[in-house]
C-alpha cells in the first residue's frame, strides 16, 4: 500500500490523480487533499477518499470546509496555510506526493516533499523552473524519487534508458523532441489575435486543463517553460532540446540516439497514463485511458515552430541560457501577465510583452539560494503589475 499526497487535488491534475487511485484501492491510500478555495469539491473528495488530512488556502475557507466534513460526519483534520501544505507534503506518513498546485505556490511545498526524500510526481512545472539547480540538488541530497507527470518528460523519461544519469552523452542521446500541439491559434492569423478572448485562449485542441497552463499553450510559454525543464530532469543544454510542433498530441516526445534511432512514446492525450506510469513505476497499470487506435488518428504530422508567431517560445530559450534567476523572473512576469489576460486588463499579444519589459528592466544573476530566487520572483511580479498599470504596452508583439 502506497499512502499519497495530492496537492492541488481539485485542479485538473488532482481530479485525474484520484480517478487513477479510485481504480486501484489495493495499492493506494489517499493521506491527505489540498485545494485553495474550490472548499465544496474537496469537500467532496474527502467523503470519497477519506484522507487523514485537508489543506485549504485560508482560515475561512477552512472554517467551510470543516462545517461541511462535520455535516458527512468526517473525522479528516482540516487545516490552511504554507506550513500545512509544507507538512503534508513531507510528513514521515506519506511515501508520494503529487505536486499538483499551479504556479510559484507550488514551490514550498514541493520542495519540502523533495527535502523529505518523498517519491515526488512532479506535475508543477513551474517550481522546477524557478528553482532549477537548487531544487535538483534538494532531490538528490535527500535520495528522493522524482518522477515526471508533465506528458513531454513523461514520454522523454519512459524513451530514455533506465539507468539514465542525467547526461546525455554517455547514454548515446543527441537531442530530445518535446512535441507540442500548437494551441488553438496555430493557424490563426497573427494579426486578429489582438482580439481573442480568455475562453477563446482557454479551448485547447486537444487537452482539457486549467486556465493557466491553457493560456501557456495558445502562446507556447507552457513549451518555454517544458524546455527548461527538460533541461532540469533530464541534464540537457538548451542547444538539444527541440521543440517539434505536433498537432495530432499523439506522441508525446521523442529520443533521438547517436546510432540513427529516434524512440517515442504515443498514446491519447489523457494525462491519466503518465499519472498511472509514474504512480506505479517501476511497474504499470490501469489508467482507465483507451488503447490508441492509429488507423483512427491516420496522420501524423510535425513541422517546425515559428518563434515570430510563438514569441513566448523564444523568450524561454533566452532565460535559460541566460541560468541563475532569469527562468524565475520570466515565470513571475508570466504568471502576473497570463493572469492579467484571464482578468481581461491586457490583450493576448501583450502577454509577451509584458515578460519581456520584464526581463529587461530587472538584472538577473547566480541563484545562490531559494529565498534569492523568491526575492527575484517577488520583485518580477511587482515590476510586471508596474508594466501593466503603466498601460503603456503596444498591443503588437514584439517579433
Ligand atoms: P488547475 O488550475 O486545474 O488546478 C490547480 C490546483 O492548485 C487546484 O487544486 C487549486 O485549488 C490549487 N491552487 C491554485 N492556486 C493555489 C495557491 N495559491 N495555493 C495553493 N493551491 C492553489 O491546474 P492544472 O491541474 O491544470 O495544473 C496544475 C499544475 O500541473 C500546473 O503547474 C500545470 O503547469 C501542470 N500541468 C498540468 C497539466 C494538465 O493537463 N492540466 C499537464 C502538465 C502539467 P482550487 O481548485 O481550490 O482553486
Ligand atoms: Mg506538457
């Protein structure tokens, strides 16, 4: 029996999580649920999973939660705050944490799991981003499991060879293809994208996720920010990842070899396989997601970004060969200018534009520390609320 932490439980990641655990009762317990302010669905999920532990995002929400436990009469203890999240994520009663919050808040807790030597399923990508080295480096003292959910490095993880050491040359590897599909606009004309709507951005092609990272895809910042993560789990320069647009979401990444081979993992996009391959790993099973028919899917098509259409796409690379705390200052201003966009205060095409005033109003430099990189990221959101308040962005992109 594997007992396990679902933070974020609510989102799109969490629901898919406890769909997987509800299908094996033999191998796992739910020991503890988070969620910010959605109280009635934890509330739900609690009655369903009976945890030990849920933690919410502020006193009056835990105060709703625990009226509404007490009504389906549920012992669960109910708590709010960073330091519970830090908790349940570490605590010596959970051997797997599925770090599942979106954005920069995920950071804490995340980090905690990964400082407590947890098998840490790494869905945030987010937190890698802005803590790179210093996160690593907090894996491997502790002799934590990291285990990656986003689809990309899941593949890229499944296709390298299982006793890879984080460099590619030793295992033969020259590039990794990270596929993506595009988003909603990929055909769109540039020049109407001035006007399209948080919903338009939202309906993605071909994944169902939250608002956030659907937004990342309809500007391929969510591809930035996978590139630098690749860069993180798997030890690869920015010169060998490749980002290979491909609408179809059938494969989800590839290896390519020194010898001529490329190998590729394929499947529907559904998140719960990687969820069930890294939950289970080394062994596998049901997800609940239908076999691939690829005489359905027919084609299969791939083509090469275009960085003028995807700006974003370009901003990510400059951070990460720029290192130390340029990825934490461009997923700041990301963060404050996606969620700018959703609010309607700014247009889709000054998204990046925002991000980029960003980079290069602030200096970047080593990250020597995690509250270094905190102090850069707060200083990123302030500076990108100051851009935007400023209102003096041109409404076309840069490129
Ligand atoms: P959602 O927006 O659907 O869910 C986010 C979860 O985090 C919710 O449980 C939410 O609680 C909680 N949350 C939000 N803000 C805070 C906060 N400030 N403090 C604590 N908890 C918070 O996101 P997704 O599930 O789509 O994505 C989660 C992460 O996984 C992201 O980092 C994303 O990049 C990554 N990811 C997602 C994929 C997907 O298919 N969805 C694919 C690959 C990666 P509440 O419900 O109460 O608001
Ligand atoms: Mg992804």
């Amino acid at each position: 029996m594997q007992s396990i932490t679902i933070l974020g439980a609510t989102g799109s990641i969490g629901v898919s999580t406890l769909d997987v655990i509800a299908r094996h009762p033999d191998r796992y317990i739910v020991y503890a649920l988070s969620a910010h302010s959605r109280v009635e669905e934890l509330a739900a999920q609690c009655r369903q999973f009976r945890p030990k532990r849920a933690v919410v995002g502020s006193a009056a929400a835990a105060d709703q939660l625990a009226a509404l436990l007490r009504a389906m009469h549920l012992d669960t203890q109910v708590e709010w705050g960073e330091a519970a999240l830090c908790d349940i994520a570490s605590n010596t009663e959970t051997d797997a944490v599925m770090a599942a919050i979106v954005g920069a808040a995920g950071l804490a807790p995340t980090l905690a799991a990964a400082r407590a030597g947890k098998k840490v399923l790494l869905a945030n990508k987010e937190a890698l981003v802005m803590s790179g080295q210093l996160f690593m480096d907090a894996v491997r003292d502790a002799g934590a499991t990291l285990l990656p959910i986003d689809s990309e490095h899941n593949a890229v993880f499944q296709c390298l060879p299982a006793n890879y050491r984080r460099s590619l040359a030793p295992a033969g590897v020259t590039k990794i293809l990270l596929t993506a599909s595009g988003g909603p606009f990929l055909k769109r004309a540039v020049e109407t994208l001035d006007a399209v709507t948080p919903d338009e951005a939202c309906k993605h092609p071909k994944w169902v996720m939250g608002r956030k990272i659907s937004v990342d895809s309809a500007t391929m910042m969510n591809k930035g920010l996978e590139v630098i993560e690749a860069h993180w789990l798997f030890g690869a320069p920015a010169d060998h990842i490749e980002v290979v647009i491909h609408p179809q979401s059938v494969v989800h990444s590839m290896v390519s070899y020194n010898d001529g081979s490329v190998l590729a993992e394929l499947g529907n996009p559904d998140m719960r396989t990687p969820i069930a391959q890294a939950l289970a790993y080394p062994d596998r099973i049901e997800s609940g997601v239908a076999q691939l028919d690829l005489t359905q899917v027919g084609t299969l098509q791939f083509e090469k970004p275009d960085f003028n259409r995807f700006p974003c796409l370009a901003l990510a690379y400059d951070a990460l060969r720029a290192g130390g705390t340029a990825p934490a200052l461009l997923n700041a201003a990301n963060e404050v200018a996606v969620q700018a966009f959703l609010d309607e205060r700014i247009g889709f095409r000054q998204i990046d534009r925002v991000i980029a005033a960003v980079m290069d109003a602030l200096p970047h430099g080593p990250a020597p520390s995690i509250e270094a990189v905190l102090a850069q990221d707060a200083a990123a959101r302030a500076a990108a609320e100051r851009i935007i308040a400023a209102g003096a962005l041109p409404m076309t992109a840069s490129a």
